[in-house]
C-alpha cells in the first residue's frame, strides 16, 4: 500500500526540533508536580528506585517503538495505525489503540490544565510578594484558599486551555520549537538554584537523599508498584501517542535510539532534581511527605519566601513550571488535532479549538473536585483522582503494551530493523528482547500482581 505524501502533515525543520519538543512534552507538572508527590505518598526510595527501573526496562523501549511507527506511518496515530497494519497484514482492530490513545492524552488534558491553571496563578503570587517569610500553615492556607474557590480555579483553567489552543492552532512549527529551546535549560538552572538553596538546610539535605535514595522495601506496596509504572508512561509521555504523532514529523535519517536516551535521561534528570528541591524543605518544615497534590504548591513557596530575591525568583520559576506544563498540553492534544486535521479536512484552528473546548468542559470535573465536589466519590476517589488513576495507571501502560506488541510481533523484523537502522546490531537485538519479551512480561505482571493474581 503506498503511503500518503507528507502534505498536510508536518515536519520537523530539524532533528533539533524533534528532541526539544520531545523533550518538551516529556517535562513538564509529571517531573515537577507529580514525581515529588507520588514519591512522598508511596515511602520514597524502593518507589523511586521501581520508577527508574521502568524508565530503563520500558519506557526506553516503548519509545523507541512509539517514534518507529509514528515515522513509519507519517500520520496521526489511529491513520499510522490503520496503514501500518494493511501494509504487515494484521487485523485493522489495531486502529483502536490509536483510538484509545486519542482518549487518554483528551483526558489527561482536562485536568492537567487545571494544575497547569493553579502554576499560573502562583506566577502572580509569587511576583507580588506574599511568599515572603510565609510559614508552613501559611503556605498552606494560601494554596487552599486557590483550590478551594472554583471560580478562581476555573478562570485560570480557562486561561491556560487558552493559551493551549492558540499555539496548537498555529501549527507545532512556528510558535513551539522556538520556545522550548529557551524554557529547558532555563528550567534546568532554576532548579539547580532551588537544590542549591535546599541543600542549606544541612541534615535534612541528607534527609531528603536518604528518603529517596535508600530503598526500604517493605514500603512497597503493588499499588506503588503500579503507580510507579504508570507514572513512568506519563512522564515520558508515552502510551498515548503523543510521542508517536511527533515521530511522524520526524525525517528519516535521524537515530530513533540516542534520541529516545537522551529525552529520557532529561526527563529523569528533572524529576530527581526537582525531589532533592522539594523534600528538604518538607523535612526541615516538619510538614508530611505524603501530602498528596498539594506539596509542591506549599513547600516552594516557603523556599522563595526565605530566600534573598526569593520573589523575583519565584515569580520566574512558576513561569518556568507554566511553559513546561504547556509544551507537554500542547502534545496531549495533538494527536486528536492531527486526527481531524487528516481526515475531517478542517483547519488546525477549528480542531484544536473543538477539542480544547471539549477537554474544558471535562476539566470542570477536576475543578470542582478541589472545592464542592470534593465529597463526590467514585470507586473513593475524586473525579480529579479518577481521571488521573485511570489514564495514568491503566490506559497508559496499556497503550505502551499494545505499541511494544505491535512493534515487536505485528510488524516485521525487517520494518523495524529498517526504521531504527541501530548500527551496532547487538543493539537492535536487546531492543527487540526488550519490546518482545522483557518489557510486556514486565508490564502484565505489574497488571496481574495489582488485582492480585500473581505475587
Ligand atoms: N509527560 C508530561 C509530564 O510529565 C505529561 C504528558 C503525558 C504529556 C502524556 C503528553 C502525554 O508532565
């Protein structure tokens, strides 16, 4: 079957471009946010430690599998899907796991703007100064007094799915690949000055590490297990097709492998950072490590308040948060965009505006869950806590293991060997181990250990 020429679909202008934006998506509230707080809620350093394990064993792998079929296929995720599946002769039900992709990246949206909404509002916060000196309780009642009013919440989940739409609208080119490139390593150095000003506080500097670092085992619980699996996809964006679709812009002489290694050494060299910022402060302010969402939004806070031009900084780093945040929004919609774009023949401006508004509206539920909805349960979660648990732990890993089984005994071995073009075959080899064996063993058993099967 011959593939459609590239005309309406993008590409890159350069392999630059792929990893800013890769790395762009990759970043952002999961490293920032998430990790810390998940990392607090389930005991530290035996989570931390299956967390890394699963960015090695399957994250890595999975992909490289994404970006493979995402350039293969030069399209959206359910067209690659739907072409690439005629073109190995395997059943067309595997469009359904573009499907399911086009599903969880709308559904993370929705309440990923919301935090994103909460960052934005701490810009301003921030700027005027009322961190200074702030005590733990004080931080605390300033965060709350934000999500516990959901006109506030809603206006700057509103403001951000905004700014979301308006750059997807434009195209991934123009607008995007400029401004990653300045907001990573600005990121990057804010959060080495943070680290630098937590590791002042001396013991609870090794604290902090040692609550990280050194594995307690019998802290681990399967839902860690879970989570930190789950959490792996979500912060290097995969499962989802977000990585795929970018792929797909993607020119075919670049090396799919250095690259997926170094957006993933990044994305874990953020999310590291970012917990030897966090959890001193935490230790040293004698606040719990398992506060849950809101532990970010309280302990940097404190840290700028005590800090010499705190409020410049401040100010600067919750900008830094927002960019990233937004680099990854604009990737969990473009798969959906793409999608209308390729086969409703409407223009980028009205697809992102549709889908932004639908993942609005979705937002309202995570809006909501903060404030007057905050006893509305559902298997005891929040709607907020559902959306998440439900993406994150289940259709994530899902997708990742349906991609990895795609790639790995669906297509040929000469596809993919001809897509990677690894030099070293040694390398290929452990790949395809990898995306055969290791990695969907790995990611069933975590699966069967959850509902209690095995284990
Ligand atoms: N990886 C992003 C983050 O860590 C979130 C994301 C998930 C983006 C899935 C795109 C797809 O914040």
């Amino acid at each position: 079957m011959s593939r459609p020429a590239r005309s309406i679909h993008g590409e890159w202008s350069s392999r630059w471009a792929f990893i800013l934006a890769a790395t762009g998506s990759a970043v952002g509230l999961g490293n920032i946010w998430k990790f810390p707080y998940i990392a607090g809620e389930n005991g530290g350093g035996a989570f931390v430690l299956v967390y890394l394990g699963c960015i090695a064993l399957i994250g890595l792998p999975v992909m490289m599998a994404e970006v493979l079929i995402g350039r293969r296929g030069r399209q959206n995720p359910v067209n690659t899907l739907k072409s690439l599946s005629t073109e190995e002769k395997a059943p067309a039900s595997w469009t359904l796991l573009g499907w399911m992709g086009l599903l969880a990246g709308f559904i993370i949206l929705s309440y990923y703007s919301v935090i994103a909404g909460q960052a934005m509002a701490y810009v301003f916060r921030a700027f005027s100064g009322v961190f200074t000196g702030v005590t733990a309780d004080g931080a605390n009642s300033i965060h709350q007094s934000l999500t516990g009013d959901p006109e506030r919440l809603l206006a700057w989940h509103t403001l951000f799915m905004v700014f979301t739409m308006t750059v997807v609208a434009r195209g991934v080119k123009s607008g995007l690949e400029k401004l990653v490139s300045f907001i990573m390593p600005a990121l990057f150095i804010m959060l080495i000055i943070l680290v630098g000003y937590a590791a002042n506080t001396g013991e609870y500097f090794s604290q902090a590490a040692s609550f990280l670092f050194t594995p307690d085992f019998s802290k681990l619980t399967e839902e860690a297990v879970l989570v930190a699996m789950g959490h792996a996809f979500f912060t290097l964006s995969l499962g989802m097709g977000a990585i795929m679709v970018y792929g797909s812009y993607l020119k075919k002489e670049t090396s799919i492998t250095t690259m997926s290694i170094s957006i993933s050494i990044a994305d874990t060299i953020v999310a590291l950072l970012a917990g030897m910022a966090i959890f001193p402060l935490v230790f040293a302010n004698g606040m719990s490590p398992d506060a849950g969402f809101s532990l970010l939004f309280v302990t940097l806070p404190i840290a700028f308040g005590h800090m010499a031009g705190g409020q410049l900084f401040g100010g600067l780093f919750f900008i830094l948060l927002v960019f990233a945040a937004w680099s990854s929004a604009i990737s969990l919609i473009e798969p959906a965009v793409a999608w209308l774009v390729e086969n409703k023949q409407i223009s980028r401006r009205r697809a992102s505006v549709t889908i932004g508004f639908a993942a609005w509206l979705l937002g309202l539920f995570t809006v909501f869950s903060f404030n007057i909805g905050e006893n509305w349960l559902l298997f005891g979660m929040t709607m907020f806590g559902l959306l998440d648990y439900l993406t994150t732990n289940i259709m994530l890993p899902l997708g990742g293991l349906l991609t990895i089984i795609f790639a790995g005994w669906v297509m040929a071995k000469e596809s993919t060997k001809d897509e990677l073009a690894i030099r070293l075959p040694i390398f290929y080899h452990t790949w395809r181990i990898l995306v055969r064996y290791i990695s969907p063993i790995a990611i069933i058993i975590v699966f069967l250990n959850k509902i209690g099967l095995v284990g």
